[in-house]
C-alpha cells in the first residue's frame, strides 16, 4: 500500500547531471508492480527500474542539465509519503559515500533477525564530532557487517579496533555538512531491521 512505502537514497537528497542517480523504492512487495516515478525539471531524465528482490526496487535516473527536479513517486496510482521530493541536481561531485568494514572483519549470521542495531548515531548526529553506532551481532550465525552512508556532504568514517571480536562493531562517522544523510546497514547482504536509517544531523 502507497502510505506504508518507504523510499530513501542519495538520489533524493541531491545529484550529478548526465550520472545516474538512484534510491530505492520499499515496497514489500515481489516484482515492480504498479510502482512509476515522474521526473520534473530544467530537462527529461531517463528512468529505470531494478528488482532487488528482497522488496525493495531501485530506481535510477539521469537529468542532462542542472537545477531543481521534483520526483514524483506512486504506487497503485496513490503518492508514496513525502513525494513529491525536491532534488537539486549540480554539475560536479558525486554525494555518495560507500565504507565498507575492512574484508578481514569476521562474519557471523545469514539471518538479519538476531542483530541489534542502537546508538544516537542512528537517530541524530552532529557535524564534526563522531557519531557512534553499535551493531550487536553476538547472536547471529555467520555472514558479513557492511554499511553505507548517503548525503549532502563529506563524511569519515572508521571503525574502533578490535571492537568486533565479542560481536559488537562499534562505527563511527563523522559529517562535514549538515542535513539529511541515509545510512545502510547490511548483514549477509541484506538490510537489517530499521535499515536504511534516516538521520538529520545538524
């Protein structure tokens, strides 16, 4: 259903003329269904749509000029909450931020349901300070922590050493720029429970 829809992603926060950009559409659903996106703006911007299946889709575009986009996004015909989402689409500097955990982190679980995510970090942050976020995974079977962070400005990031032999990964991330930033956590490639975590730092 259209009200329960959740969507999130670099990709409606800001972008990058003649690049793709992309956030992803929750759905709860198999398949793209009645999903649809409409793109207003200084110029067309071509649209597709990937099935993640794990019901989620994501969905990419590419504006050829810069300024203002709006982005329309519908399920069933019915608006999805907070579309439409205004987009300033620049002509440099991607705004995504990729910091995967080192490859030598031990893995532990294929299921998402045991790991406990908590810490302010998840909730609200603050510009040049670090943000902590705890993610327990003491319970879980084996699989491997990755996480990624989406927003306006640079962000560093890093992880406590040695935090995770007992299962807890401490993170920390530290943003330059205020506003809204998306946050991925994935356990075995899948997003843990409350993931993708919307955060306002101010």
């Amino acid at each position: 259903m259209a009200h329960l829809t959740m969507v999130s992603g670099s990709g409606l926060i800001s972008g990058v003329a003649g690049t793709e950009n992309h956030f992803n559409v929750y759905t709860g659903r198999s398949g793209i269904g009645d999903l649809s996106v409409r793109i207003d703006g200084p110029s067309r911007a071509e649209v597709k749509f990937i099935d993640n299946h794990d019901g989620s889709v994501r969905v990419t575009y590419v504006p050829t000029l810069t300024g203002e986009y709006k982005v329309h996004i519908y399920l069933d015909g019915l608006t999805v909450p907070r579309s439409p989402f205004m987009v300033p689409v620049r002509a440099h500097g991607s705004r995504h931020y990729e910091l995967p955990l080192p490859s030598d982190a031990p893995s532990f679980s294929r299921s998402t349901r045991a790991v406990r995510v908590s810490g302010r970090g998840v909730v609200n942050g603050l510009t040049m300070i670090p943000n902590e976020i705890v993610v327990d995974v003491s319970k879980s079977v084996p699989g491997r922590l990755t996480w990624t962070i989406e927003g306006p400005g640079t962000v560093e990031s890093w992880q406590r050493t040695n935090s995770n032999r007992d299962g807890i990964y401490k993170l920390f991330y530290q943003p330059h720029q205020p506003g809204l930033y998306v946050i991925h956590i994935k356990y075995a490639e899948r997003d843990v429970k409350g993931s993708p975590f919307l955060v306002q730092v101010a």
